[in-house]
C-alpha cells in the first residue's frame, strides 16, 4: 500500500532474563497510549505527520525482540520506553512499511514466546481483554493488545482521558473464558479484528477493550483507516 507506516515497537528479552507475557503485553499497550498521548505527536509535534499518515491508512504495528548491544542501540533512535513489572518495550514514532531504520529493520520478529511465571492479577479499571480461543505468540499478542489499547483510547473523551493519564495510562491484559468473551464481543465494546497478515486468519476478533466510559458512553471511534495487525 503506498505510503503505509507501521508502528515499531520493540521488546527487550535478555537471555538470562526474559520478561513475563503478560507484563510484555501490557508494557505494549502503555508504549503505545503513551505514544499517542506524547506532545510530539500531537498536532505541531515533530512525530504528528508520520502518526497522523499511519493512523489514516491504518494502526499496523509490529513487534520486534532486542538484547545487549542491540538493545543499546535502540535506545539511541528516536522513541520512548515504557517499563511494566518484569517488561521494558520501546515504541518508535511510525516509519515506511519497507524503509526501517537499519538498527531496528536487522531485529527479529520471532522469539517472543514468553511465559507467565504465575497467574496474572485481577484486572483493571481498563482491562484488554484476550480471546481465549486464539494462539498468538508473545509479539502477536502485544501487538494486538497495543490495537485494543488505541481503540480504548481514541473512545475515550478528554475527562476520561485525563482520569486514565493521572492513573498513569495504567491498562491490564487478562484472558477471559469462553462465555465471557462471546459477551464482550456483542457488548458493543470496541473489538480488535485482524488483518490476517500473521498467524491467525483474517477478521480473528483478537481483543476487547473494556473501560467503564467505554460501557457508559458506548464506543465511540475517531476516523482512521482499517486495523492493520501483525
């Protein structure tokens, strides 16, 4: 697609110590509320254009693994790092499909098969929640939680935005039973669908946002292009 830009996000995972799944995931979705909420990519900010172009023809993000010197040279590329529990993800302003910088276009993609060491917590105010009938690897996952967590924020209105940041954006990502997730599915809840590129087929409902303004206010989405996911 001309023009399109994805959203790097990458995620640290050292040999001798790999972050937990679910804190993988939601240090996702924080990097990428943060982004969003980041003056710089706000209307006159020095990321605004690539974030508006990539939220016009689509959210795709991609997720990608670093350690060491690699993950050193990451933190000297423009970004922003969010750490949650055992995890630390950096978010990149959104760059050309196939124009990655070189330090972050050599990372791979797989590898992020990451365990829980214990089950998660109860969720939160905002939770993600998983499809249950799904399986995606960690980086899947992340980048599907990251989607959900766009889709919480662009039905948010400014009070309940304001409300999230002075929590400090914080979001949980749990995985709810068969039952429950056929009822936030029709809930009305705003609903991630995949664009099939990896791993699962195409229009895969993957994760629902949950928030109580989202049950309130009913979901209310800003313009933007299709889900772009991988």
């Amino acid at each position: 697609m001309t023009g399109q830009k994805v959203l790097p996000l990458v995620v640290r995972i050292e040999r001798s110590a790999p972050p937990r799944r679910t804190d993988a995931l939601e240090a996702a979705a924080l990097a990428v509320l943060t982004l969003l909420d980041d003056p710089r990519a706000l209307d006159g900010g020095e990321w605004a254009e690539p974030v508006r172009t990539w939220e016009t023809i689509g959210i795709r993000k991609v997720v990608r693994r670093a350690r060491g010197a690699e993950w050193r040279r990451v933190l000297d590329l423009p970004g922003i790092t969010v750490v949650s529990g055992s995890a630390e993800v950096r978010v990149h302003p959104p760059v050309p499909l196939d124009e990655w910088p070189k330090d972050l276009s050599r990372l791979q993609v797989s590898g992020t098969d990451l365990t829980d060491s214990a089950p998660p917590g109860p969720p939160g105010e905002v939770t993600l929640w998983i499809n249950p009938r799904l399986e995606m690897s960690a980086g899947k996952a992340m980048a599907q939680a990251g989607h959900a967590a766009q889709l919480a924020w662009w039905g948010s209105d400014e009070r309940a935005r304001q409300a999230w940041r002075d929590r400090g954006l914080s979001v949980a990502v749990r995985t709810v039973d068969l039952t429950g997730w056929a009822a936030l599915v029709d809930s009305g809840l705003p609903v991630v669908r995949d664009a099939g590129f990896t791993e699962i087929e195409p229009g895969s409902c993957t994760v629902v946002a949950d928030a109580p303004w989202l049950r309130h206010g009913g979901f209310r989405p800003a313009g933007s292009g299709p889900l772009r996911s991988s």
